[in-house]
C-alpha cells in the first residue's frame, strides 16, 4: 500500500512541476511581447465593468485615439482593444471577450479589418496570434481557436508551442519576464496608445472623396464575417455597437479602392441599421494637417492624434451622450495618473519627431521610467 | 502520423486504453491489429494494398511450407521400413527444393517489389536509358518486408510452425510501433509478445514512457536541431570549405545516431506500454572497438536479420565449404597463413556481401554502395590480417586489454566510421570525394555564421551530447544494464531526470509552427 501511496505521490507532483513549468514559462517567458500584447493584456487589468468605450479595430485606432486625452477632455472612460492587422473574423469574438470584463455603452468599430482587398490575413497566423495570444482562458477563447481559419490550432491554444524558441533571444526573456512581472494586476498607463515618431513621405496627391459613393467589393470572407456579426449584433439586440473610419490619405490606387470598399461596407452596415460614419470626410473639420499630422497615410501621428481624439470624444458626447464618468476615489486617481503621463508621452514623442528619430513607444517598463523622470 | 505529433500521443494513449479495457481477453490481440491498420491508413490508404499482399503472400507461402514439411514428415514416418537410404535421400531432397521454390517464390515476389519501387529508377538511370517512373515508397516497406520474409526462411527451416491464424500473422507484419523504422523482429520472439494477452502493469507503463521521453529528447533537442546545421551545409555543399564539412560530418554522426536511437526508443517505449519488450536496436555504437563490434551496436536488428538469413547461408555453402577444403589440402594450406586463410576466407566474404547489401539497403545511390562496400572491405580486410595485427602488437609490446588501447580502438573506428558517413551525407558519390579532398586540404571553416545554427543551439547540442555520453559511460561500465533500472533505485533522482527530460524537450525541442519538423532519417528507408 505505501509503494502505491508514494508512487502516486511521485505522479501527482511530476504532473505539477510539468504543468507549473510550463504555465509559468507560457505566462512570462514565452510569449511574443509587443504593443499588441501589452494593450491586449492591459485590458484585462481594467477594474471591471469601468470602461464606458471600446474602440475595436487596427493600427489606425491606436496611433489615432488616446483614452488618456480623451478622459481629460470630456471625462468618459475608453480603452483601444485593437491589434495591428486585426481581421474581420475576429470582431465577433472580441465584442464577446470585452463583454466578459467590461459593459461599455459604446462600441466603436474601426473598419479597416474589413476593408482589405483579400482574405490573406484570415490564414496568417502572425496577425491572428496578436490577439489569440493574449487573450486569458476561457470558453471564447476556446471557441475562437477552433473557429479559426488556420491549422496549427493547438499552438494558438497552447502558444507555448509557437514561442519556446524565444529561449535564444536571452536579453528578450529578460525583458519579457520583467514587462510581465511589472504589469501583473496593473493598469496600463498610456492605454494602449503608441504612435511613430518617424515620418513616410507624402507621396501623390490626395483624391477628393467628399460625396464620392463609388463601391468595390469586399473580400469573400470578409464580408461573410461583417454580416456574420451584423447578424449576432441584431439576433442579440444590439445596439451600442458604431461602425467609424479614422482619416487617411485617400490617393489614386490601393488607398482609393480601400476607400471604395468603405462605402460597400457602409450601405451593408446601415441596411442592418446600425451607423458608419466615415471621418476621411472630416479631415478638415478635425483641423487636420495632412503634412504634418500623419506618419505615413494611414496613421496619423501624435499631433494628428490629439485632434482626432479631441473631434471623437466629443462626437460620442454629442451623438451618443457618453456622459463624464462617476469613478471612486481610486480609480479617478489612477485615470488622472494616466492622464500625466499621456502628456508626458505627447511631449517625448514630440521632442522624438523634433531630434528625427525613427521609434515606435509603446508602453514598457523602461518608457514608463523614462516618462516618470521628464 | 508523426511519432513527435500529438495526434500520436493521443492514438497511444487511446490504443492503450482500449487494449486494457477489452473485454474479450483472449482477442486483446486484433486491439492491437486494429490499431496497426489505422495507424498505416493515416499514412495514405493507397500504401495499404503492399503491405495487405506481403501478409497474404507470406502467409500462404508459410501455410504451404508446413503442409509441405508434415507431409514429408508423414511420407517418411509411413514409408520408413519400405525405403531405402537412398530412397529416403532422394525424397527428402525432392522435398527440399519443392520448399525451397515455394520459398523462393515468395521472397522473389516480395523482395522484387521493394526492389522495384526501391531500385527501379536507379538502375534505369544508371545502367540502361530508360524512362523513369514516379514511385512511392510504401511506409516501412523494408522493414516489415524483411521481418515476414525471416519469417518465410524460419517456417522452411523448420524452426518455427507456420501461423494458421492470418489476422495474427498480419499483426506481426504490421505492428505499429516499429512499422516506420524497426526494429526488425524475429518471429519467434515477437509472436508471442503480441498475441499473449497482458495486464495492465505500471511497471510496463512507467518504462516505456520514460523510455520514449528519453527518444523524444534525443530526437527534438538534438536531432533535429542538428539537422538544420546538416541541411544548410547539403544545400551548398560545393561552397563549404573543409572544416565545415568534417564538422558536418561529426554533427551527422551525432545527429544519425539520436534520430534513429531516440525514434527506436519510442517504439520501444510504445510497445513496452502494450507489455511488449521489441530487441534493442543500439548498443553504444560509438564505443565500439572494431568495425565488427560497431556493426554488433549499430542497428542490431538488421544485422542479426543479415546474419541468419545472409551471412551463415553464404559462409556455410557448399561453395565456400569446397574452396576451403581445397586450400587445406595445398601446400599453402600447411603454412599458418593458410591455416588461417582457409578458417576465415568464407566469413570474411560473406561480410563483403552483407555489407553490399547493407549498403544497397539503404538506399539506391552509389553513395550508399560505396558506404556499404566501405565497411565490408574493411570488416574482411581485419579478418584476413588478424594474425598480422595480433603480431605487431605483440611485437610492439602493445597491452590490448588495457583502457588506454581500448579508448584508441575506439577513436580509431570511430575514424573508420566517419569515412562510411561522407558517403552517407554527401548528396552523391562524387560530392562524398569532394568531400574527402576538401576536408584534407584543410580549406578552412568558410564563413560559419551563414549556417543555421547558432552558438547557443551549439551550446545545446553540446550539452546534450555530454548527457548522452554520461548515461553510455554509466551503462557501458554497469555492463549493459538499462538506466532504467539503475535509476530506479534513485526514486528522487529518477524523478528530477524525468522532469528535467520533459522541460529541456519542451524548451529546447525543435518543434511547433516555424520549424520544419525533420522526419526520422530511417523512414526513408
């Protein structure tokens, strides 16, 4: 009997050291660590049910909005839950994941995942692990994967698979280990927010878009996907949810056929009632440079980015009454924390543009001890 | 289905759980024949059909033998009074080569498809200008050919009774877990294995996955972690200067031997969980002290199948039995040379042509030949001169038994070894002498960091060799005993092993989306 005692003892704690091992190494040493997955994780760190927007969308959304900015002016809560590259098959699993922690009046969906002129991105695994990655367990999580458009399913559960080569990159662990262990159960400060402080060069001139309903059509699947969701949106009653298109540099070519799109994507958003509204129309109105106020002609830079999100906070005040938000003691304190160091953050990206240096800051612990010390 | 894939840990443990649940305890075995025939349809339904005509040729070809043989028995046991010696001479040799063409029949039939898928385009390029066809090679044709083909020779030898049972006779060529690479098993030691029925036994559990975790390590984190160095150097191989390729061909030997030992571990491991104990198929290799001791180690499996089935039936014909008794009888047979000579000619002949076939075994290239050729030559030229070598170290005075000679030995084959291996990794034979001229005019290590590995995958591979050479240390001086034993009598220790084996497989292990998970070497044959 003890020989069986102790045999089962010696199984059940392998199994816990295997298990452990690989969960803590999963957790803060494997992963691939970017502004993706610091905004993603940041999240879910939110107090719960505080957030009064979600932004969803692309790269646009978090060159082009600060939450920070955003708070300071009009006093509503937001969060970016976007990912660079994000793809139309993924929105319906992230309205459902922020339902999980969050109960926003408002869902602002950025239209760029929708716009692209293939389905390419459904099958690559780079833009989908962004936000598979870093999503927490759970029973989407689960039905995400499986729905996934991708076959190395296991490795988008268990990433583990896909990034235990990191081991090679020796400074990078060090860096992930010490990101992960300084955002555990902590807000981000920035929320989300990054930007480029380099510029890409104004090349051809801008089209005239105003009144232009030209219409190309979507990808296959992407469509599939938009009404997919339009349909859960309606079956379910939905009705916080607003579609937007931050500015661009609207050109001849790829750029126009995009925008082309947009206006597709906009007569099947409203045939299903819900709202587009397409701020490339708006550029003017927003006080927008289109010299000086984008890094390149789809992201405005951090000067473009404070007039967007001046113009944006105020129409979801005006168009759909967001009204300031009635936070406790401690959580205002530390939205007014973020509100600091968004300033910081303006000013170093501003000095950053001034010098010509090329960065991309995103929130880390060596940024946040850099702003701390302006 | 990868051995290093989910999927077949998953079809393990389901197989496993089936197997010790069913009911029917003398039928365990068809769970297992089950098992061998989804396993094999994974791999593409199409092969099935070589495989299902092996069994029935083999098994009708059995059946025919033994009703051959009784009848014979039969005739000679009825007709004993009546027949004269003569008489009985003639009939038993009638009977002789009426199995031995039955025999015969079914080898040709069965040897001549692998021969056929294996050789066909090789000899129409080589040899005759001929059209070459699109072949696939069945999964583990050359194995599971050469296991039921032993089986054919033992039913006409008489040393094992033919199985009446055909789905039994199918499980034994085409049990699962050593259908991809061997080992080749003997009837007679495995049949019984896989019919008797077995209890669950943790003991069995408990070795056998410890045995395929020790696999999967050497196979991930050093196999195929070499293997990308390899494959850089092989994709341009004409720029590589000699250091480079002697390095190459270290990591070949390093890599080989994980990848094949670390795959026979796994199967072994898998079938140790069903209660199945196949033959070890690596003895410490490297350690050999002679060609022939290496060949002892080095897929021993295909070895004793060549030594019952090719070497004995080759040294002990009636040709070689004549030339000897001639050579004895002449002058030169008086002298001590001749002595010997006449004692070693058919053995050392009989290794020229198992090592050719070794060779052709392994693939149809004139690299392989070469490779084969190479350790025949030598294993004949070191039988003929025994005499002269065992001189000379007398003479000079040299203690054959004492570790210092012992460890030269084993450099000095493992030189030997080395040279088989440029054949092995070069692409083809004229790239294996370049190969040889590049690495002896000392051209240089070329630039290193264009090869895909970096110096801390050096550091691995390193680390890992030093582990797999202490755990040969400690078995090769406890005289063969299996670590698993020798750890279980350090619980604590065993236990920290295991764990550490699974971590450093998990971290270190080349798998997952981005690497190009490298087959075992030894499926491709």
């Amino acid at each position: 009997m003890k020989k069986y005692v102790k045999r089962t003892i010696s199984i059940i704690c392998l199994i816990i050291a295997s298990v452990l091992f690989i969960s803590l190494c999963q957790e803060y040493v494997f992963y691939h660590l970017d502004n993706n997955s610091v905004r993603i994780d940041g999240f879910y760190n939110e107090e719960k049910n505080s957030i009064d927007v979600v932004l969803f969308g692309t790269s646009e959304v978090y060159a082009g909005y600060s939450a920070g900015l955003a708070y300071d002016k009009y006093g509503f809560t937001s969060y970016p839950y976007v990912i660079d590259g994000n793809h139309a098959s993924l929105i319906k699993s992230q309205y459902k994941e922020i339902q999980r922690t969050q109960n926003p009046k408002l869902v602002a969906i950025e239209v760029n995942q929708f716009l692209y002129a293939d389905d390419k991105l459904l099958t690559d695994d780079v833009n989908l692990r962004r936000y598979v990655d870093n999503m927490p367990m759970s029973k989407n999580r689960i039905e995400t994967v499986l729905n996934l458009e991708y076959d190395n399913k296991i490795s988008c559960m268990f990433p583990f698979i896909k990034y235990h080569g990191n081991w090679q990159d020796l400074s990078g662990m060090y860096r992930r280990i010490e990101n992960k262990l300084y955002f555990k159960n902590k807000a981000t400060l920035l929320k989300g927010m990054a930007t480029f402080t380099g510029y890409f060069a104004n090349d051809g001139n801008m089209v005239d878009i105003l009144n232009d309903k030209t219409e190309k059509p979507l990808a296959d699947l992407t469509e599939k996907y938009l009404v997919d969701f339009l349909e859960y949106c309606k079956s379910n009653e939905i009705d916080n949810v607003v579609f937007v298109r931050f500015p661009h540099r609207v050109k001849e070519g790829e750029s126009y056929d995009t925008f082309a799109r947009a206006n597709t994507l906009s007569r099947i958003v409203k045939s299903y009632g819900f709202e587009y509204y397409n701020f490339d129309e708006n550029i003017k109105d927003m006080g927008l440079d289109v010299q000086k106020d984008y890094y390149d002609d789809d992201h405005l830079n951090i000067y473009g980015q404070q007039k967007m999100t001046t113009f944006l906070g105020k129409f979801f005040v005006d168009k759909y009454d967001i009204t300031k938000t009635d936070l406790g003691d401690e959580s205002a304190k530390k939205w007014q924390d973020t509100v600091d160091y968004t300033y910081r953050y303006f000013e170093y990206c501003d000095e950053c543009i001034k010098q010509g240096q090329n960065l991309w800051p995103y929130e880390n612990k060596q940024l946040i001890e850099k702003l701390k010390s302006r | 289905m990868n051995y290093t894939s989910l999927i077949f840990l998953t079809f393990i443990a389901v197989v496993a759980l089936v197997y010790y649940t069913f009911p029917f305890k003398s039928y365990k075995w068809t769970v297992l024949l089950t098992a061998s025939y989804v396993f094999y349809f994974f791999t593409g339904a199409k092969y099935a059909a070589f495989i299902i005509l092996t069994t029935v040729t083999t098994y009708i070809t059995a059946i025919i033998l033994d009703k051959v043989s009784k009848n014979a028995k039969k005739q000679m046991k009825l007709n004993k009074e009546q027949w004269s010696k003569e008489e009985k001479k003639k009939f038993k040799k009638k009977t002789d080569i009426n199995k031995r063409l039955i025999m015969t029949l079914c080898l040709v039939l069965n040897f001549g498809i692998l021969a056929f898928l294996k050789y066909y385009n090789f000899f129409a390029t080589s040899f005759f200008s001929l059209p070459t066809l699109k072949l696939f090679l069945p999964l583990g044709i050359s194995f599971y050919t050469f296991q039921s083909m032993g089986y054919v020779v033992d039913v006409y030898r008489e040393t094992v009774p033919a199985e009446k049972n055909i789905a039994k006779l199918a499980l034994f060529v085409s049990f699962f877990p050593q259908i991809i690479q061997g080992p080749i098993g003997i009837y007679d030691s495995l049949a019984t294995q896989l019919y008797t029925p077995h209890k669950f036994s943790y003991d069995n559990l408990s070795r056998g996955v410890r045995l395929m975790m020790w696999g999967y390590f050497k196979k991930l984190v050093i196999a195929d972690r070499a293997v990308m160095f390899i494959n850089s150097v092989t994709d341009d191989y004409i720029s590589a200067g000699g250091g480079i390729l002697l390095l190459t061909v270290l990591m070949y030997a390093l890599q080989l031997y994980a990848d094949f030992s670390g795959g026979i571990d796994i199967t072994r491991g898998v079938a140790e969980i069903f209660g199945i104990n196949l033959s070890e198929n690596f003895k410490r290799p490297y350690f050999a002290t002679t060609i022939s001791d290496y060949w002892r180690r080095w897929h021993i499996s295909l070895g004793e199948w060549f030594k019952s089935y090719l070497f004995y039936p080759v040294a002990m014909s009636g040709f070689f039995t004549k030339i000897c008794k001639k050579i004895r009888t002449s002058k030169f047979g008086k002298t001590s040379a001749g002595v010997h000579i006449s004692k070693v000619l058919p053995t050392s002949i009989a290794s020229l042509v198992v090592f050719f076939m070794v060779g052709v075994w392994h693939g149809a290239n004139w690299k392989y030949v070469a490779f084969g050729l190479w350790n025949g030559v030598i294993i004949m030229i070191s039988t003929l001169l025994k005499p002269c070598f065992d001189y000379i170290n007398v003479k000079l005075h040299i203690k054959t038994d004492n570790m210092a000679f012992q460890i030269f030995q084993m450099f000095r084959t493992f030189a030997i070894v080395l040279v088989g291996y440029v054949f092995d990794v070069a692409p083809d034979f004229s790239l294996a002498v370049h190969t040889f001229k590049n690495i002896f005019s000392f051209s240089g290590l070329t630039a290193f960091s264009k090869y895909s590995l970096s110096v801390l995958d050096f550091a691995v591979l390193f680390a890992g060799m030093i582990v797999i050479f202490v755990s040969s240390v400690i078995q090769e001086k406890n005289t063969d005993t299996d670590m698993r034993e020798i750890l279980s009598k350090r619980p604590v220790l065993n236990w920290v092993l295991m764990f550490l084996c699974i971590a450093a497989t998990l971290v270190f292990g080349i798998y997952g989306p981005g690497y190009d998970a490298a087959d075992f070497v030894y499926m491709q044959f």
